[in-house]
C-alpha cells in the first residue's frame, strides 16, 4: 500500500504544527510593526517606512503561504485550492520575496545617506521619495512576474508544494521552461549591499576611533542611532544569507524529505518570523531594548542655519530562491 504523506504520517504532522506555530508567531511579530508604524506619528521616517513595507510583505507571505496553503496540504495530504491558485500565491510570495532584496539595497543607502549627509538626509530620503521608490520596486517586480508567469500557466505549468517533499519546487515537464531570475537579482543587490554596508562600517569605525571630548552631544546621540540602526540592518542582512545559503547550496547535500524540509520551507518561514522579531527587539516601544534604545531616542533630523528640528526617530527598520 502506497503512504499517504498528512496527518496520519509523523513527519508531516510534525512539518504541520510546526509551520503553523512559527506562521503565527512571525504574523503577530509583523503585524506589530505595521500597527505601531500607522499608530505613532514619531514612526513616520523614511527608514521606518522601509521597515513597514517589509513588515507587510512578511506578513502577507507568512499568512499566505504558510498559514493558509502549506500548512493545510500538509495535514490533508492535498491543496485545498487549484493548482493554479497554488500556484499564483507560491509566485506571489516569491515576487515579494525579491521585492524585499531591493529594499535590502535601500536601507543601506538609507544608512550611508544618513552618516554621510546628515543636514540633507530628510530631503534625499523624504517619506514621498520613500515611497515613489518603494511603489515603483514592487510594480516592478508584480509587474515582470505577471509577464512571465501567464504562458506558464496557460501550458498546465506550475509551482507547487510536495506533501511528500515538504517543499515546494517548479514543474519539470519538457513543456515548462520557467525563467527565474532570483539568483541574478541576489548576486548585484550583495555586491550593492556589501559595498554601502562597508563604507557605512568604516565611517562609523572612524568616528569611534577619532571621537573626542569636543563633539557636540547631537552629533554622538546621532552617531549612536546610527549604529543601532546599522547593526539591526546587519543582523536582518544575514538572515537572508543563512537563508540563500540554504536554498542554493546546503539543500542538494541530501534528497531525504526532513532535508528537504529544513532547506526548503523551515528556513524560509523563519526567514519572515524571525525578521518580524528583530523589528520588534529593536522598536523603542515593543522591545526589551527599549530603555537602551531611549537613551539616544532624540536625534537632530532636520538641520538648517538658524533652527534645528528635533524627533524621535524609532530603531525599527528592515533590512529579503523564494
């Protein structure tokens, strides 16, 4: 008798409360973000905005994906959907996925701006030029999805997720030619990001080095964000590196199913809840770092020859084949 990979197989069932338990916990971590961000008007920066559309990215990819596609067909053994609505929401979240690789670029612009011009970065990176650019990364990106997924679909050909694997792959008929440009996209955004992130790293390792008793107090509470910010964007950096590194090379070590699993869905899921937890570790309102995190919470934004604007400015911040 042939197995039957749902509930009443162990490994599935395991697969099945785990993907809900870390579906729901990334959701609510998200989520927070999101709140917090519309509640309080102090969120409203360009740096927090990036971390805002991340937020709602990762939660639309948790809750679809996860939540409401993987862990259902993993218990019942089947899609409760078409496999072309299986298939749209898998490229769906794949289209948000790259979509946040770009903004991984963006936020270490964000961060180099902010160190290197500080009298002008509420002008270079205003909420509406934040926006334009963010709107204008994901048209792009639903966009050149759309074009390219129509004639796959209109063969018979889709992604879909294997009970059996636990992970979901692209269909390998003669007639599918998919094209994925993912590992393209990753391969210039790490050059852009690794490039940015290292000039960031040696003004502040300058400042550090050469800061002296004459500094203005502004100019260290500034400095001081400024590293907070970057070291959160450094730490949500390298869960996108444990997670490429999972899928484009640890995952051909072994065809076993728990493998499969571990590389191609755990990691993944994980990847999206635990972004939403470092969001949440580091928001001045949310976390346990928050009377560290107060301590330098009131920054100069806006500087000109006669006045000076004051604003908190939250730590929350993004930096995201799938």
């Amino acid at each position: 008798m042939e197995e039957e990979f749902n509930y009443t197989n162990p490994l599935n069932l395991v697969v099945a409360m785990l993907i809900i338990t870390i579906g729901v916990f990334g959701v609510i971590c998200n989520a927070s973000i999101v709140y917090i961000y519309l509640k309080e008007n102090s969120e409203k920066t360009a740096f927090n905005l990036i971390c805002f559309c991340r937020a709602i990215s990762n939660v639309i990819i948790l809750t679809i994906i996860f939540v409401v596609t993987f862990f259902p067909k993993t218990l019942l053994g089947h899609s409760p959907y078409p496999p072309v609505v299986e298939s749209w929401i898998i490229n769906i979240a794949n289209t948000l996925y790259l979509g946040n690789e770009y903004q991984i670029v963006l936020v270490a612009l964000n961060r180099c701006c902010a160190l290197f011009f500080p009298m002008k970065y509420s002008k270079i990176f205003s909420i509406l030029h934040t926006t334009i650019v963010l709107v204008a990364i994901y048209v792009y990106r639903i966009g050149k999805k759309i074009i390219e997924w129509i004639p796959q679909s209109n063969k018979g050909c889709h992604a879909l997720y294997s009970t059996k694997n636990l992970a979901w792959s692209y269909d390998d008929r003669e007639q599918c030619d998919f094209v994925d440009d993912a590992l393209d996209i990753i391969f210039y955004t790490f050059i852009a990001m690794s490039i940015l992130n290292t000039t960031t790293f040696v003004k502040i390792l300058h400042f550090y080095r050469k800061r002296n008793a004459n500094q203005d107090k502004e100019t260290k509470k500034r400095m001081r964000k400024n590293t907070i910010h970057f070291l959160q964007t450094m730490l949500q950096d390298s869960l996108y590196l444990i997670d490429l590194t999972f899928t484009f090379r640890l995952s051909s070590w072994s065809d076993h199913r728990v493998w499969r699993y571990v590389s191609g869905t755990l990691i993944w899921e994980l990847l999206h809840s635990t972004d939403g937890f470092v969001m949440v570790m580091f928001n001045e309102r949310l976390s346990f770092l928050k009377k560290t995190i107060q301590n330098s919470s009131t920054i100069p934004v806006i500087a000109g020859p006669k006045t000076l604007r004051r604003g908190t400015i939250s730590a929350s911040t993004i930096p995201s084949t799938k």
